[in-house]
C-alpha cells in the first residue's frame, strides 16, 4: 500500500531531533546507541498491540464490530485528540468497565477500516509505520498492479482522515506523498474520494492536484455535483468555463447551458423516483434518455427499482450506449457494485463484453472496485453474502454463457478452464453431427462459417492451449486466443442451426455426449466381439437418430425434403471424428 512508508522505518516522533545531553550535541556512538534503545523501546511497545500476553489495556474502541483494546496513556501522550478525549466522561460505558469508543464517533465524516486504524495505531505505539495487508490495500483483478486501484487508494485515505482527525501531523505527510503519487495514476472516478479527503484534512498542495486532475477530466457536470462539495464544484466549473471560452465562441456556450438545465431536470426526476414526472419531461424538453444519458446516471445514484422500472417501461433507453467517457450503463453499474442493477440490465440485453476506451470490460471493473478480503469472505447460512461477490459472481457466469469469454485477457496464454471446457464440449457436438449428419452438418457449419476457422483438437496436461491445427510458431499468443475464440463463436451458431432446424435431433445428440460409450465407439478396433458389440450399439445409435430426423421433417412440414436427400442415412465413423471426453 505505502511504499513511502516503508522507508520510514524507524521511529518519526521518538527520534525527530537530535540527541542532546547536558546541552552538548552526542558523538556518532552516542547517536547509534540511541536508535538501537529506540528500536528497543519501539519493539517493546509493539508488544502491547500484539502479544495478547501483555494486554494491559484499560480502554477500547471498536472499528467496524470489532474490540480494540488500548491503552490511554500512550495514546493521550501521542495525541492531543485523546488527551481531551479521555478527560471526558464516556458515555459508552458503565463505572465498573473500560471505557468504550466507538471509531465512527471519533471520525463522524469518514469509514475507517480495521485494517486501516491497525496502522495507524501501530504507529502511536511504535513510531513504525508498517504496510496494510494486501487482502485490504489490493484488489482481485490479477491483471492490475495495484499501483493506483481503488482498495489501494481506500486505504491510504483512511489512514489520512485518521491521522488528520487525531492529529498526528508525520503521519498525515507521509499518507498525503501517497496519495499525490496516486492522483495522476488513477481514473478521474478514484481520484474523488482523494479530492474529498484532501478538502476535510486541508493539505492544500493535494487538494490543488486534485482540483486540476478533475477540472481537465471528462467527468460529467451531474456527477461532479453528485460527489463533490459546492465550493470544490465551483471552482472546478469555473475552471471548465475559462478553459472553454478561450477556444470556444460564447452562442455555443449559452445553447449547451440550456441543453444541460433540461438534462439537470430529466436526472432529478429519475433521482425523485418520478416516472410520470420523467415522462412529461421528455415528451416537453424533446430530449431523449440517451441524450440525457439518464440511465447511466440512474445506474450510479437511483434506487435499483427505479433503474429497472425506466427498464421495463421502454422509454426508449439503449443499455449498450455509450456516454462522452466510453462507458456504457454496465460499466457504471459494475462501478456501483449493485447486484439488482447488473442482473437487470444483463437481462435488457446489455453487453458484458463491451469494453471501455482503456480496455476494461464491466468485470474487471468490477474486480479493480474489490478487496480479496470481501471477495473472499465465507459465506454463512442465514447471512446476506457480500454484495461485491454477488456482482463478480453474476458478471463471470455471463461471460462464461457468452462465447466470446471477455473476461480472457486476450495477451493472456492461459486460457480459462470455462472457455476450454465450452469450446471441446462443441466441437464433440459438431464432431458428432458431422458423423450422423454429414450434410445437413455441412449446411449449417457453413452457414456459422465454422469451416473457415481452425479446429481446436485438445489440451496439454498443464491446462495450455496446445496442438491447435496449423498452428503458426510465430503467431502471438493473442492471436491465438482471437482464433479460439471465433472459433467457438462459429460452433455456437453451427449449434444453434441445428437446435433450430433439428429440435428432436438436438435433444438426442445432448444425450449421446453423455454416453460413456462413445468414444470407445470405433468399429474396426477391438475383438470381434466387441466389435460386433459396437456394430450393434452403432445400429441403435443410428435408428434412434433417425427417428428424432423423421420427426423433425414431419414436424417441420418439408416439402421434398425426402430421406435420399439426406446423407445421414449411411453414416460411416471413422477415426477422424474421434468424440473427446471432457
């Protein structure tokens, strides 16, 4: 999280002068002496937070409903805060108990984590400051470095409020150095929550890179009014305004002004949860939903109910559009991390596979939004699960149902077990048509263009793509994961021809595939016996396909679609359609 922390491992307040004894300044020895007794100390004190031997606390606060025990003195003598603080009577406590604190009272403006107040009260007690843990200050999307993701970022804020709140000012500087690397590495959306914490703890040069960062941003006036304060938002609008009018003639100004007041009305409808309102609205402004963009806004701040009725009525709102940032409505909802939202709009049609301008598709915004410590938290009967599960768990179980699988990096040579699974399951199924249907198969692999692109013709033991026909020693792993994937893409609609044309068909070869016996179902290999077993095996196979063909046609009503015109009747299998188990 703070690798500016890291190199401040000593103690900042325990040794922040020079050693003076009797007036006189100390020799190098004297001086090496004293940062070993201070490290001495520092681990000592260290002891009073860890070690539950030496609990010796005779107070408590309690971050996020869990118990911290502490001690007064150190934290009165560290801290001008907690000096006045505990001269207080405490009113969260009997006569004969500890004295009992609630964080979110001590810092009524802010959420602090556990992990957060961790560090900083190790550094009260040992003048060290020490990393969060990554299950806090990282998130689950394994492709970011974690540089500048918003956990990342959580995290040093709340270690900011905290040592701005209990003013600890060494503190506040080195999480203020953090937090600057962080404003010009983030997207504008996670450099707010830096912008906010810089206005209530007043480190000014922050707040003026902030200020600038989303001044030059394409964030939207409706979600800088939504996120920021009025004084922030009208210097930022001012900004904006300069900026325009010396590129920009006045008129343009005056028409995009009455534009965005109409837009303002439309967004405050929807934020009121008045449709009928939002109705008579668009019918007089003559501006649309996707003009107004007012579903990605009701997305990021409307009731879920809200979003899905504006869904249902149909008003004309695309869920695939996107705005002047390139993000469409399940890009903001993925942000919001609210599950009714995503599953809503997945179910309207949206795409989760489009991308925004910088490549990230609604899931891995959805994972650079989620700490492993959520991600992972274990599941109880009778709990509500993590919200942010839910979300990622919704969004992968679309990507696996979509063949593209965009939730691959496509630079990626590790191919997800969903896509390898999904892809050798249909190629048994076309391998297995082909077989008994060799030219209604043709018909239909030509229609998906199935017969321009490569069979995929298995797996290594170590999970990798491998032995792919023609495989080219200079192709880029990437290029190779495109073609996997237009190959299923062309399998998936071989297969949706089939279920089209052939239902009764379809619903015979789904049971086939789970027939253990089908890929020992090679006619001219084994004893006579079991060949003669497999010859008979085979008549059945063919009989019962048959049957389910017949009754497509009759069903189907073909006219002159006869029998003979089928090259299904004499199938022959050979080695070359080998079913593979999966």
């Amino acid at each position: 999280m703070m690798e500016s922390g890291n190199e401040h491992s000593s103690s900042l307040s325990f040794a922040s002068s020079s050693y003076v004894s009797n007036g006189c300044s100390s020799s190098p020895q004297e001086q090496g002496q004293s940062r070993d007794h201070l490290s001495s100390l520092s681990n000592s004190l260290e002891k009073l937070m860890l070690n539950a031997e030496y609990d010796y606390s005779d107070a408590e606060i309690v971050v996020e409903g869990i118990t911290v025990g502490v001690n007064r003195c150190i934290l009165a003598a560290r801290s001008q805060f907690f000096h006045e603080k505990f001269k207080q009577k405490n009113e969260n406590s009997s006569k004969d108990e500890k004295p009992k604190y609630m964080l979110k009272d001590l810092v009524p403006f802010a959420s602090i984590g556990y992990e957060a107040f961790m560090v900083f009260l190790n550094y009260l007690y040992t003048g060290n400051i020490m990393s969060a843990p990554p299950e806090v200050s990282s998130c689950v999307d394994n492709a970011c470095a974690h540089d500048a993701c918003r956990p990342a970022i959580n995290c040093v804020v709340e270690l900011m409020y905290a040592s701005s709140t209990f003013q600890i000012k060494e503190l506040v500087m080195v999480a203020e150095r953090c937090l600057v690397n962080f404003v010009d590495k983030a997207i504008p959306e996670d450099v707010i929550p830096i912008l906010l914490v810089a206005f209530h703890c007043k480190p000014n040069h922050l707040l003026e890179q902030c200020i600038q960062r989303v001044a030059r941003s394409d964030l939207d006036n409706a979600t800088l009014e939504k996120e920021l304060p009025h004084d922030v938002l009208t210097d930022i609008k001012a900004r904006r305004l300069k900026s325009r009018q010396q590129g920009t003639e006045q008129d343009s100004i005056e028409v995009d002004s009455l534009s965005e007041k109409r837009i303002s009305r439309i967004l405050k409808a929807l934020e009121s949860d008045d449709i009928e309102l939002l109705k008579l609205l668009l019918e007089e402004s003559n501006v649309t939903l996707n003009e107004a963009c007012a579903l990605h806004y009701a997305a990021a701040y409307c009731n879920s109910k809200v979003v899905n009725e504006v869904l249902e009525l149909g008003l004309g709102a695309d869920v695939n559009l996107q705005n002047s940032r390139g993000y469409n409505v399940l890009h903001v909802a993925a942000r919001r991390k609210e599950p009714s939202i995503i599953m809503g709009l997945l179910a309207k049609g949206a795409s989760v596979l489009d991308t925004t301008r910088d490549g990230q598709t609604a899931l891995s915004i959805c994972r650079r939004l989620t700490r492993p410590k959520d991600y992972n938290e274990p599941a109880e009967q009778g709990k509500k699960t993590n919200k942010d599960r839910i979300c990622i768990d919704v969004l992968e179980r679309e990507m696996i149902r979509n063949p593209m699988i965009g939730f691959m990096s496509s630079s990626s040579m590790v191919l997800a077990d969903e896509l390898l699974m999904r892809l050798l399951l249909f190629e048994n199924r076309v391998a297995l048509a082909r077989m008994l249907f060799p030219h209604e198969a043709k018909l239909a692999m030509e229609i998906a263009h199935a017969d321009s692109t490569s069979e995929f013709t298995g797996l290594s033991t170590n999970g990798l793509c491998r032995n792919l026909r023609g495989v080219d020693l200079n192709e880029l792993p990437s290029e190779q994961v495109k073609r996997l994937q237009e190959r299923l893409i062309a399998l998936q609609k071989t297969v949706e021809t089939g279920q089209r044309f052939f239902p009764n068909c379809s619903e015979v070869l789904d049971r086939l595939l789970e027939d253990d016996t089908l890929d020992s179902l090679m006619l001219e290999s084994g004893t006579p016996e079991e060949q003669r077993s497999k010859k008979m095996r085979y008549t059945e196979l063919k009989d019962e396909v048959m049957r389910a063909f017949n009754k497509d046609k009759a069903e189907k009503y073909w006219v002159g679609f006869s029998t003979s015109s089928s090259s299904s009747s004499s199938p022959k299998i050979s080695g070359s359609h080998k079913i593979r188990k999966k």
